[in-house]
C-alpha cells in the first residue's frame, strides 16, 4: 500500500478516533486501514453532494471541512471527524453535502471493502452496531436540548408579539356621525405595521394614522413602536416644547395643519438624528380629521395612498406629500386638505393589502381594492371584512408575507328623529 | 441573481465625481455589498457619487436604507437650505425602481437624472 501520505499508524489512530468503530479490534482496524484509500484535497472542494448516491465513508486525517445544505452550514467538522457513513450504512442518498474549508486530507473507505474487514471478526459487526447507536443516542440528546432552547426562544418571540400588539389601540373612538373600523392581521414573521387612532385635546380633531416600518424583525418591530409613540406624543404633548411650531401652552388657536407638522418633524427629525445609523424609515399617513367639518388635513410620508370611496361612486387617491421619514432631518411635508362629504367612506391599508401575491406571484393590486365593493351601502366593518375576503380568496394557498393592516372611516350623519 | 455586480468609472464634472454602475437585485441578500463596495470608493477619497441604477431591475427596502447610509457616509447630514444630498444621485432608473422611489418619495430626497452627462455636471 502506499503510505507515502498517511503512515499505516496514522491511519489506524484516525480510525480508532471515529466513534462508532472503537469497539472493533486491532486486527480488524488494521485490515481497514490498509484497504483505505488516501485523498488529498484542496480547500473549496466539494467532497459529497447532498441527493446524490454513495458508497464512501470519510475519516479526516487533517484539515477541515464544512457540511451544509446549500448556503447553509450544519457543522464544522476537523481532523478525527467522520462523514459520509451514513448512506455507506443504509444505502440512502446523501444527507448533506460536504465541502473542503482548506487542503484537507481524508482516509476513504468504501461499503464493499468496510463489510469485507468486519467480516473478519464475528464480534465486529455488534460493535459497529453499538457504536452506530450511541451516535444515534448523542444526537438526538443534541437536538432534545436544541429543541427545548428554541422553544424558549420562540415563547420569547410570542412575548414581543403581544408587547407589539399592546401598542396597537385597544378600542376606537365612539363618535357622532362617523363610524370607524381598524383590522391588523400579522404575518407570521414579525413586521412593523401600525396604525393608531385618537381624539387631540381640547380641539375637535380625531388623529388617523397608519404607518409601515421598512423591513421585517425585530428590528422593525422595535421601531415601530418608537415611530407610533412619538407620532402621538408629539400631537398630544409636543407642540408647545418644540419650538417647531410658535403656540403657547393651552392655546386653542393652533391648527390642525400645524399639529400635523410639528408631529411629523418632530419624528423624523428625532430618528433620523438619534438613530441615524440605522438607516430606518417609515411610511406613514397621517390625517386630523374636524368631525364637525368634514375637513381632513393630512401629510402622506411616502405612504399607499388611501382611497376615498364618495357617495356619488367617484374615487380619490390621497398621493404623497412628501418622503417616507426617519432618515433625512431637513425633510419638509405639505399638508393637504380635502373635505369629507356624507356618506363618503375613507380607507387606508399598508402594502400587505396592496401586494399580497398568489402562488403564480401576481400582485392583488390597489384596482382590486376598487373594485371589491361599492363601499356605499355598507359599514366601514363590513368593508373591510370584504376586502380581507378578497385578499385571501386571491391569495389561495400563497403564505401571508407581510402585515395586513386596514383602517375605514365613514362619514354618516344621523338624521334628526325629532 | 445573489450578487451585484459594480462598475466604477471616475469622471470630471465641476468637481470629481464617481459613477458607480450596480447591476442584480438590490434587496436583503445583497444591500450590503453595496453598502461595502460605496464605503470602499469613499476610503479612496470620491466625495461625490452617482449611482447608476440602470442594471437594477429590484429594489427593496433593504436598498433604500444601504443608499440612506452612503449619503450619511459622504457627511450630507442636515443640507442648509435643501432637503436634497449635494453628493448623491442616481441615474436612470428602471421603470420597476423608479416605480418604489416614487411611492416612498425618495425623489424628495435625492436627485434622480435620465442623462448621464448632464448628471455629473450637475455636481
């Protein structure tokens, strides 16, 4: 034989490494390693490929090698490391595939071969049994251990859930002449949708806001709880330490237009400062509703526009007014106004309704939103109970990818009984 | 497509300025390499960089951030007077980017050029 790569004494020391062969007896660990065939390898050289047959079983003498499934790296494995035996053992196809990290030298056993020397011995084959058990009885101890973390982790992950959810309004605002709806369906992976509604104090304006922090995680779920809070703190409390806006304290003189900037700059200019690393932004729409008026201020920051569905069958898209915030602290937003009539139903929704995708990978599309309904004999819960119907008849068996979050505003003025 | 592909080429506007052709998807698999590839012309000294998008046909959030961090790297911070960076923008967009920039208003934000000569001169 030629050991001019690996002494026959090396190659019984990496055989007796190997776990489930150390119950074999030198006679038999001898006939082995002189039946082995030494491979010298470069790094980057793929060795096994998972899917594929196999009827070699590799032992490494030195150097090391990783086994993956594609991208994906399972385990680091080195000198005194086995791979490849278990498709040498029970004839199945590769479990994983394995790749060479750097020159790498391995001792190679073929199945014909490895049954020939156990045959040798009538003890050998209960020994490699029991060798292959115990590695059977490691694993799963592994995995039982791995299991239990993961689901400590997960019940972590559920934990943050449920704060996340705590920062979405428990209830709505009751109010005269206007009925309201909110619908949140999340996505299996955490995102960062949210919407907040609330009445402003002391003037007669009703905050409508519905944002989406870019990206998913946890990462976005935090942010979106800081972008909610500060949006409505900000409206709340903010407008008079700022000094973005010129009011004095209690003075019922400032307008919506100016609540609504201050808010917005507020925000942004605290994100994209504070955590200006980050590079996180939001889209958001936010409108002050005068629910005697009809009048909506509102800024859309690089938002989907909502729609407005209007009594006489017209529709009106809410376009952007400016840039999605959180990154630019000189940003500017315009403030728009349009007027609500009887009857008329506003909505808006995060991309979740917009780009829900079937399994052929098309889009449901702002069109199919118009086209859902006619918005105007029903209530803005019933709207949108018949969107979301919609979404998941279009979406079929395609999996949720992203938030789904709704709000519906109807304008209805209660007719004098009197 | 898992990678992008960059090209750098140096031109001479009114100041120098760095065209920095990106090819492939920018989305989470591949945003930082672009984040990499700006933040290693910067350590060579350009300060003013047009990124040319024509090869991109995707654009994810992922995107937007790594091209909100490249502006912070060329230090436009808070531009007196503009909301616009003075040393980034982009060119040509496809209609599919394009599309994203309009939606998110990132055209409120940086200067977006169909013509290449005109972009450099625009420095």
């Amino acid at each position: 034989m030629d050991t001019s790569l690996a002494s026959t004494k090396t190659r019984i020391a990496t055989l007796r490494k190997c776990k489930f062969l150390q119950g074999l007896k030198d006679s038999v660990l001898s006939d082995l390693a002189a039946k082995a065939e030494i491979l010298s390898i470069d790094g980057g050289t793929k060795i096994i490929t998972r899917g594929e047959d196999g009827s070699n079983m590799y032992f490494i003498i030195s150097g090391s090698a990783r086994v993956h499934h594609g991208e994906v790296v399972l385990a680091n494995i080195g000198t005194g490391d086995v791979f490849g035996e278990m498709a040498v053992l029970d004839s199945e196809k590769r479990s994983a595939s394995v790749t060479a990290e750097n020159s790498t030298l391995l001792l190679v056993i073929e199945r014909d071969m490895f049954y020939e020397s156990l045959s040798t011995d009538p003890n050998a084959f209960k020994a490699v049994i029991h060798g292959v058990l115990q590695r059977g009885r490691g694993i799963i101890r592994e995995v039982k251990t791995r299991s239990t973390k993961l689901m400590a982790y997960e019940k972590e992950m559920e934990i943050g859930r449920q704060i996340q959810a705590g920062f979405l309004p428990k209830s709505l605002p009751v109010l005269e002449n206007w009925e309201l709806a909110a619908s949140f369906v999340a996505a299996r992976e955490v995102a960062g949708d949210f919407y907040d509604v609330f009445k402003l104090n002391n003037l007669p304006l009703l905050g409508i806001v519905i944002g989406d922090v870019c990206d998913k995680g946890v990462g976005a779920a935090l942010f979106m709880t800081l972008f909610r809070s500060l949006i409505r703190a900000s409206s709340l409390y903010g407008n008079v330490y700022s000094g973005l806006v010129d009011a004095e304290p209690g003075d019922a003189s400032i307008t919506a237009d100016e609540v609504l900037q201050n808010s917005l700059l507020t925000t942004n200019r605290y994100i994209a400062t504070t955590h200006a690393g980050s590079s996180m932004f939001a889209s958001v729409f936010f409108g002050l509703l005068d629910t005697e008026s009809g009048e909506l201020h509102y800024v859309n920051a690089g938002h989907e526009s909502p729609i407005i569905f209007r009594q006489n069958g017209e529709t009106e898209l809410l376009d952007i007014t400016g840039g999605v915030i959180g990154l630019f602290p000189a940003a500017q937003y315009a403030v728009k106004t349009v007027t609500l009539n009887n009857g008329d139903l506003i909505f808006a929704y995060t991309d979740g309704v917009n780009e829900a995708k079937n399994l052929q990978g098309d889009q449901f599309g702002e069109s199919r939103i118009m086209e859902a309904t006619d918005p105007r004999d029903i209530s803005p819960d019933n709207f949108l109970s018949i969107i979301l119907d919609a979404i998941y008849e279009f979406r079929g068996a395609a999996e949720q990818s992203d938030d789904i979050t709704m709000l519906a505003l109807k304008y209805r003025l209660q007719t004098s009984t009197a | 497509m898992t990678t992008l592909n960059f090209m750098v080429g140096q031109e001479q506007g009114n100041v120098p300025v760095t065209v920095l052709r990106v090819e492939g998807d920018i989305d989470a698999a591949t945003h930082k390499s672009l984040h990499d590839k700006a933040a290693e012309v910067i350590e060579a000294g350009s300060t003013h960089i047009l990124l040319d998008l024509g090869g991109v046909n995707y654009m994810g959030s992922a995107g937007f951030r790594a091209i909100h961090a490249i502006s912070n790297m060329l230090n436009d911070g808070d531009t007196p007077g503009t909301m616009k960076s003075a040393h980034l923008k982009l060119l040509n967009p496809t209609d599919a980017v394009a599309r994203v920039i309009k939606t998110l208003g990132f055209d409120v934000y940086l200067d977006i050029y169909q013509d290449r000569g005109e972009a450099i001169n625009s420095f």
